[in-house]
C-alpha cells in the first residue's frame, strides 16, 4: 500500500477534470439502503468488508495485531492529523477545488 507520496492506493486524478477526482481504495459508511453499497456490492460484484470499531491495527511485515496503546496513540495521531488538514484547509483560497491528500501533503510540509 505504501508509495512515494501521500495516500496510499488512494490518488487524486486532476488531468482532464475540472474537480479534483479521487481513485483507489473506498470506505462506504451506512451499508444499508445506501445507493452506493447497491451499486458496488450487490450489482457490480464489488467485494466488501465490514469494519467494525473493533478493528485492530496489524504489523505491515508480519500481520502480527499491534498491542493496544499502539493502536489507540495510532488512532489518536491519526484524530490529530485529520483535524490539522481540516483547519489548513481553510487557509487556501482554492480550497474548494483542492483534494484531502493536497492539503494533507501541504500540512505535512509544513
């Protein structure tokens, strides 16, 4: 999953788009009567997973589940980032046509 830049299997297509256009991985909330659950999961086939609160983070390498405090001080840096990108976010005057992964990319450099 990992790449030279910022987001994963997730990348923002700009070429040819008058909006910013985001690929890659997809988490659907409300699976239920959700137009979009309907479409991928029940007539495209699309494979999907449920993720529960419980979800437990892994070691990339070994698959090994990371023990608790790494998991929550996880979760609490990445809490920490999104609400960063989301106040940076309004310090661009373009920010309307700006994905998430630019302004978090900008707020890492930062």
């Amino acid at each position: 999953e990992a790449r030279s830049r910022v987001g994963g299997r997730v990348h923002t297509l700009r070429d040819g788009f008058e909006c910013a256009v985001e690929l890659g991985a997809m988490l659907i909330t409300g699976m239920e009567q959700n137009p979009l659950a309907v479409l991928g999961v029940e007539q495209l086939g699309c494979h999907a997973h449920n993720v529960v609160e419980s979800c437990v983070l892994r070691d990339a390498k070994t698959g090994d589940v990371l023990e608790g405090n790494l998991d929550a001080l996880a979760e609490k840096y990445y809490n920490q980032t999104l609400e960063q990108t989301a106040a940076d976010r309004k310090k661009y005057k373009e920010s309307e046509t700006l994905s998430l992964g630019q302004i978090f990319q900008a707020t890492l450099d930062a």
